[in-house]
C-alpha cells in the first residue's frame, strides 16, 4: 500500500478544534500522511513518522486547507440565461419565472448533452478547489425528465437531490394542485432510485408551506433527506418548516426573522448561505453575524445554476462572504469546508484528520485569507481528493 507524506506545509487548516482550540484547527510547520485514500497521521512536521514513505509531497511552506464541500448546486442543465441576468442589470426584479425558460431547453437535451455540460462544470469546481458536492434536479419537471435528470447527477455525485418541487411548470400554471399531486406520486416514484435528498422551493412565486410540507413528508417516507430552498425573496415559513421536519439545511436565507434565528439555534439544521445569488440578482444580503451569534451552524455554497448564480468557484463565494455577509475570513473558510459537509451531514469530508478523506488543496500562497483578501486571483497551485491529485 502506497503512504504518502504531504510535507513541509507552512499553515494546515484542519478544522479540528482540538489542534488549537480554533474552529480551524490551524497547524504551523505541519504534515500528514495519507493511504488508501486516508489520512493516518497528521501533526508538526518534526514529528511525523518517515519510516515506510513511499511518495512525499514537498508543500514549499504553503498554506493546505480541506476540499470545499459545496452542498448546493444545480449543475445539470441545458442552455444559459445570460440574456435575463442583462436584464435584470437594467433593472427587472427577479422571482423565480425564469427557471422555466431553463426547463425548456433542458426538456430538449439528450442525457449525453446534459452530462457533458455537468462534467464541465464539475472539472471547474475541481480546479478552484472543490472535491465534493450536492446536485439537484429540478430543471425537467415531468415524471420522465426529472427521473433522467437524477441519472446524470447520480454520474457526477453521490449527493443527488430531487428538486421536483422547483417551481410550477407552465403546463400546471393553472392547475397547481394537480402537480403538487405529481410530485408526490409518479414523479418520487421515478426519482427514488437516484436520489439521496429532496428538496422544495418554498418561496414568493413557488411553493407554500403548505405544499411544501406535504412534498417533503412524501419523500421522507420514501427515504429520501429533507433539505430545503426557503427565505430568499421575502420572509415566510420555510425555517420553521425545516426545523419543524429536521431538515439537514435550509438555503439561501436571505430574509430571516428572530424566531428563524432562534428555531435554527437549537437545531441540527445547517443554515447555508448562497451569496452568489444575491450578487447576480441584486438581492438582499444576510447578516451572518446574527447566525453566528447565535450559535448556528453556517455553511457557504456555490448555488451554481444558470440563472442566479453561474459560478462554481467557491473563492468567489468566500469573498462575496466576508465582504457582504460579514463573515470572519476564519467563518468563511470553515463554513466553506466543515460547514458543507455538516449541511451534508457527512462525517468523512470538510476537515483534515485521521481517517478522514485526504481532500485537499494546496494553495499558491502562506494563508487562507488571500481568499478574501485577493479576490479574482488562482489561488489553489493543487487539488487531491482520496489521496490522488486531480488537478
């Protein structure tokens, strides 16, 4: 079995408080050891066991933090709405019509095209850093489409998310009822097979609380994840509805109220913010001081999709973050790592520790603040995901 020494970094980001007492677990003149896909030891270089090394990866005194978890994203998906984000440049408010021009062209494609363009996005993320992340559909909207959406999601990622439940298709416009009765039935019968999560949009222009409830109780009794799109155009009921139904997050949270902050606080749901989207839509930035002081947890995602936020560079995020949101650069790196895996509730990815995954990157500069700090530069010289580098 092949060790491999991953030497001489100048600043390792483990996200294991007890290196520093830090949430990031920060290690000066550090090293780990990875085999079989995991790392066996980590800890100061001048300790590290050298008997037995097969490989040895010279870090150069660089900054090494976990592959970004990016726990909501939307990557399979036909066509771009570049002409809408113009629009609304000069001034058109968004709320939620527009992902039906998407499902148009989506409906149209074969799943070679669709997988194609996933795979693209996919080797985007890699290289700015991300090893692991969620996918939904959503973009299909009939029985037949949103199940072969999941089979090309299911190709790029085991974190595939039915999103059934995006908005009202034209054809049901009239008849709402009718497809909330789809996508419990029919719809979650054939999107079952491929689908670890379902998730609803529960917001001004698509689903209520009502129906959302109704929509994730169904696939909870399927065995399907609750996760859920809420909050991000006006105030509503989609916090409480999360907590209420053990959500593993709730996203976007743009308007949110005490009560939300506080049925967060004293729960297991992640409250994953997705600045991007206010940044292409001219939204509302949160505050994430509040979430943080009240002790929530916080994950930052990319929210990739061709209407609100086309970016797969989780960089970018981290500085909209600290920038915007009022992130600490050390807050932003963490929900960006640690943070996506807890919305993923996966214990093996977002930190650096014995037995977890070796995903990681090493950066081009000393520390993780350039992220914020030089936003717009490469910053990532390496990325490796299960010991093996990819990029």
């Amino acid at each position: 079995m092949t060790r491999t020494l991953v030497d001489n970094i100048g600043l390792l980001v483990t996200n294991d408080p007890s290196q520093d007492g830090t949430p990031l677990g920060l290690i000066h003149n550090a090293a780990f050891i990875m085999q079989s896909g995991v790392i066996e030891w980590i800890g100061e270089s001048s300790a590290a066991p050298r008997k037995e090394i097969s490989n040895s990866v010279d870090a150069q005194g660089r900054c090494i933090i976990p592959g970004f978890v990016d726990s909501h994203t939307h990557l399979v998906f036909a066509g771009d709405r570049s002409n809408e984000f113009r629009a609304r440049m000069a001034g058109q408010k968004y709320e939620a019509g527009g992902v039906n021009y998407t499902v148009d062209l989506t409906r149209k494609a074969t799943n070679g095209q669709l997988l194609q363009s996933a795979r693209r996005l996919v080797a985007e993320a890699n290289a700015s850093g991300t090893t692991t992340f969620e996918c939904k559909s959503g973009y299909g909207l009939t029985v037949e489409d949103e199940a072969r959406l999941l089979v090309v999601a299911k190709q790029i990622t085991e974190e595939t998310t039915f999103l059934g439940a995006h908005v009202f298709p034209k054809e049901f416009a009239h008849n709402m009822d009718d497809y909330v009765d789809l996508v419990c039935g029919p719809m979650l019968d054939a999107a079952r097979p491929n689908a670890k999560w379902i998730d609803v949009f529960c917001d001004k222009g698509a689903f209520t609380s009502d129906q959302a409830r109704r929509i994730l109780k169904a696939g909870i009794a399927q065995g399907l994840m609750p996760r859920l799109h809420a909050n991000q155009l006006e105030p509503g009921e989609g916090v409480q509805l999360g907590v209420e139904l053990g959500a593993a997050s709730v996203d976007h949270l743009s308007y949110v109220s005490d009560d939300d902050i506080a049925a967060l606080s004293t729960s297991q749901t992640v409250a994953t913010l997705l600045p991007g989207a206010e940044f292409s839509t001219r939204g509302h930035y949160p505050d994430a001081r509040r979430f943080f002081e009240a002790g929530v947890k916080v994950a930052l995602a990319s929210d990739c999709n061709p209407g609100t936020s086309y970016t797969t560079n989780m960089h970018f995020v981290i500085a909209l973050a600290v920038r915007d949101l009022h992130f600490t650069p050390e807050q932003a790196i963490w929900s960006s790592t640690q943070g996506g895996a807890d919305a993923l509730r996966r214990k093996d990815v977002g930190h650096l520790g014995v037995n977890a995954k070796a995903d990681f990157s090493i950066m081009s500069t000393s520390s993780y603040i350039h992220f914020a700090y030089r936003p717009g530069v490469p910053l990532i010289d390496e990325v490796w995901r299960n010991a093996k580098r990819i990029n």
